[in-house]
C-alpha cells in the first residue's frame, strides 16, 4: 500500500483501507505532537506544504571528539591521520597544557570547536592560539555565554572563519526555549554590531544541536531551524542567500548507559541528523570503547562511503510528516520570538 489517494477513490474509503491494513481502529496512536500541537500522517491532507530545499548536497564534515580529560596529544594526531578536519575540544578542568596538546599539529587546515567548562581554560586557549602568530587557523567557535561580552581584542579579527556565535538546543527545547535562543543571539549580533562588521558576524553563525532518540523530531529540528534563520534574517532586512546558518550535531553517549549505549543507536541518530542537513557532525564513543575518538570518526567513514548522504539535497523534501513539523515548529517558535520583541519594546 503507497498511501495515495487515487483520483477515483474518496477519503473515507481510503481511510478504511488504512486501518483495515495496519489492524488499527483508533490511528491517532501514529500522531505526532510536539509542544501541544499534534500531525497525523492520514489526516486528509488539504493543506500543502511547498516543498523547499533547505541545504544542498554537499558532504558534512567529520568532527574529531577530544576529551581533554582523558585524551592526550597522540589521541589528537591519530584524529587528524584518520582525516578529521574538525577538532572538538571539551573538558572540565581549569588548567591544560597547550604546547603538549598541539605539539606536531599543524593548525593551518584545521577548525577547532572549543567546548570547555572553565572560563580559566578557555582565556588560556585564546591566548595560545593568539601567540601562534604564523598560524593560518581555518577557524575556531565558542559558546556564546563566553564570547557575547568580548567585543574587543584580537579574537574577532584574527580567524577569517570564526565561528564566533554559538549556542546549542536539544531536541527536549519546546517552543518557548528556542524562542530565547534566538532572541539572546538576535540581542548578541545587535551588541556586536557596535565594533564589528554585521555581515561578517552573521556569516560567523553556528549552532550545535543534541539530538534525541527521536529521529523524525531531529530532521524537523535541524530543517526549522534553517527556516528560522533565514525569517530572523529577511525580518532584519539583510540577504537570506549567503549567509547560511551552521548547524554542529553533537551525538551524546546515552546518559542511561547500558544497552542502548552503542553503534546501533549512534549510527540510527547519524543518520537522522545527516538526513536533517547538518553541516558537522561529532559522535561520542560509548564508555566500553574507552571513549576513543577514533571511534566516531570512523564511523562516520563508513557510512559517507555507503550512505552517499553526500549526494543527496533534503532528501525527505516533501514528506507531509517532516514538512508539516518544521513548518509547526517555524511557526509556534516564531510566533514566541515575535512576544519576546513586543515585550522589549514595551
């Protein structure tokens, strides 16, 4: 059974047909909701969701996941030999010894995603970096709490490609936190815009996402939240077309551990998140791999070589389920966003 409704057969029978062969009388068990709003796949479908192409097809990039807690700088360069461009620093001590992390890697042709705790550790790494003067850093992105007050110093300027506005959601976000989100990047860029270029800053956009097990509630995700950044930029009166948001997943081990803790889950979360649009991706090995970063690199090879995600652009474009979530979560977060502005204006 396809599930379209033929030009000679009416709703109601078809609706009948359904149940008849899922065995199912009552088919609101197959809705989906999300923050009080709920989509059936079999409602007769009166609305139509113009189908819009949120990324193209172009391969993601496989980030390196380094715990400083546990890894050293051999860990580093088996990342980099295994082919990460993308180192993604996290750790939650104060105190790290730079010259030993970084010693043998060449830092012209990599980006650093830093994730660190301590304030202490991340002044430290800024004025590492800094003192390497003949480095060419692609780029290096910090969480917006620890930057959205930094608006002098040689941070900004020094990386053509620093991701300098960052801040992450998960897919437990409802409409009302996400909201705050991009109220507090929306309040950040306007800040910023007094010592900085704002087409730069807004090129200088990126967002990590930490998916759930929810892989249909990750796809729309990701795609709303492409949707949202291009509505915050049209709503400001700059050009949508060039200045595409960047979108990190960071897949979690699970924090229950146990069975569900391996490939099987890490992969199933891949894919919903690579079929979403994300443009990084970082996999955390699961306690039992001694959380070898190798680990999710190499996964993330096989499934580039069998998957050819690459290839593909939106391949769910279309999809009334998938196109019907992003356009509520668009909505409902937009409409919170809207009530946030009145309220500042107030």
């Amino acid at each position: 059974m396809d599930g379209v409704i033929r030009s000679n057969v009416d709703y109601p029978t078809w609706l009948e047909k359904v149940r008849s062969e899922l065995k199912q009388g009552d088919l609101s068990t197959y809705d989906y909701i999300w923050d009080g709003a709920r989509i059936s796949p079999f409602e007769e479908k009166k609305l139509f969701f113009h189908p819009t192409c949120l990324k193209a097809a172009t391969p993601w990039h496989i980030v390196a996941d380094i715990n400083l807690d546990l890894h050293t700088n051999k860990d580093l360069l088996e990342s980099l030999q295994l082919g990460a461009g993308y180192i993604r620093l996290r750790g939650q001590k104060t105190d790290y010894d730079w010259n030993s992390l970084f010693q043998d890697v060449h830092l012209d042709w990599i980006e650093i995603q830093v994730d660190l705790q301590s304030s202490q550790a991340n002044d430290a790494l800024r004025k590492y970096l800094v003192m390497q003067k003949n480095t060419g850093l692609k780029g290096i992105w910090w969480n917006l709490p620890v930057m959205v007050n930094k608006t002098q110093g040689p941070y900004f300027s020094k990386f053509s490609a620093f991701k300098q506005l960052t801040f992450n959601f998960n897919h437990n976000d409802i409409a009302a936190d996400l909201a705050a989100y991009w109220n507090h990047l929306a309040r950040s860029i306007e800040s910023l815009s007094l010592h900085h270029d704002p087409q730069q800053l807004i090129s200088s956009v990126a967002i990590d996402y930490m998916p759930g097990d929810d892989l249909v509630l990750n796809i729309c995700m990701i795609r709303a939240m492409r949707l949202l950044w291009m509505q915050l930029l049209w709503s400001a009166g700059l050009d949508d077309h060039h200045h595409p948001i960047y979108i990190s997943a960071i897949i979690k081990n699970n924090p229950d551990g146990g069975k569900y803790d391996h490939m099987i889950r890490s992969s199933a979360l891949a894919v919903g998140v690579l079929v979403g649009g994300v443009d990084a991706l970082s996999i955390e090995a699961p306690e039992r791999q001694h959380q070898n970063p190798a680990w999710g690199i190499k996964t993330q090879y096989i499934m580039r070589e069998e998957s050819f995600f690459q290839q593909i652009a939106d391949p769910l474009k279309g999809s009334f389920v998938i196109e019907g979530l992003t356009k509520l979560i668009v909505e409902k977060v937009w409409a919170e966003y809207i009530k946030l502005q009145e309220e500042k204006i107030k």
